[in-house]
C-alpha cells in the first residue's frame, strides 16, 4: 500500500502535530510493513498559493509555458500525482487562528482538480476518491470541537475530503495544548494510545 503523509505546522520539531502525526505512520509502517511512504512537508517546502498564474499555466499547452508557468504546472501536477497514487494519508493539521494552516490550504488547491478528484455531474458533484483512508492528526491550543470555532477546521476538513469522496476519516486529536503542563502531556499521552491501542488494534 502507499502511504503519503503531509505536514504543515511552521513549527518543526517543537510540533505536536508533526510528532503525532510521525507516530501515526510509524505505527502504520509497522501493522503494514510493507507500506511505501511518500512525504512532503508543507512548511520547508512551501507550495505556492493559489493564484491566477495557477490557471494560466493549467490552460496553457506545455510548450507554450514559461518558467513560471511550467514551475506553476509541475507544482500542481506533483502534489496531485502524489495523492491520487496514495491508498492512505496521513495530515497534520494543527489549528491556526480556528483553521488550517495557509500551507495546507495551499495544498488542498491544488488537488481539488474537476475531472481528477471529484466531477459535476447531472444529479451535482460526485467525488472520485473514495477509495482513499485519511487520518487528520488534528492539534490545538484550545479546546473547540463542536463549537463554532471549529468550524473552520476539523469541520472544513470533513467536507473538503467528502467532497472529493473520502468518508473513512479518522481523528487523532491533541486539544488544549496551550492549557497548561498537565492538559498538555496528558492530550499528547490520549493522542498516542488512541494511535497504538484504536487505529491499528487489530494488527
């Protein structure tokens, strides 16, 4: 199986969502070990915005591209390649300003591709990845699930992914990390064994 794993927190080793989200494939590698890995890192390696030169380069036929554009086309069809290539993904989506990171949004644009992910159709939209696993590694400094102010970011998820066909999602959550030593150390500790003894309990 292939396994692709994102990362957006600007925080590097510091983060909680990029630890979980390492034990998250590390458990994974480790019930599957024959699973292949394909990471990217969305903070390091930035994708570039959403922008008008995104579609120009994607209306525009290869041999006609410029640098920028070529550089735009070959962004786009990476990241999508790598997604619909992959049987599983893993997403570290920490919580900024009650949604995902600017990094993973940027992401999301450029596999949210009409006739690649999901279509229109007659009777509306019909997503074209359902065959996919996703586990969201979700983290917060506060505590919002199920309030309005998580909206914007579990919740985006859920639709966004929906709308693209995937239904099996699963949560690892790590919340009110910012609420002291003690709410901290045990969300992280919850997080772990809910990784270990819920996700892969039957291997």
């Amino acid at each position: 199986m292939k396994l692709l794993h994102i990362d957006s927190s600007i925080l590097g080793d510091n983060s909680a969502s990029r630890q979980l989200s390492r034990s998250v494939v590390e458990a994974w590698q480790a019930a599957e070990p024959q699973a292949v890995v394909t990471y990217r890192d969305l903070a390091s390696d930035a994708i570039s915005h959403f922008s008008a030169n995104t579609l120009i380069a994607a209306g525009t036929t290869a041999e006609l591209r410029d640098a920028a554009q070529q550089h735009e086309a070959e962004l786009s069809a990476q990241a999508l390649a790598e997604f619909l290539a992959a049987d599983a993904v893993v997403i570290a989506a920490p919580m900024y300003n009650f949604t995902i990171p600017t990094q993973l949004k940027a992401w999301i644009d450029r596999i949210a591709v009409a006739g690649q992910t999901f279509r229109y159709t007659e009777a509306g939209p019909e997503g074209l990845c359902g065959n996919k696993k996703v586990v969201v590694v979700s983290t917060s400094g506060g505590l919002h699930v199920g309030q309005a102010t998580g909206v914007g970011h579990e919740e985006y998820l859920k639709v966004m992914l929906g709308f693209m066909g995937i239904t099996d999602i699963e949560f690892v959550r790590a919340h009110g990390l910012a609420y002291g030593d003690e709410v901290r150390v045990k969300a992280m500790s919850d997080a772990r064994a809910q990784i270990s003894e819920q996700l892969f309990a039957a291997a």
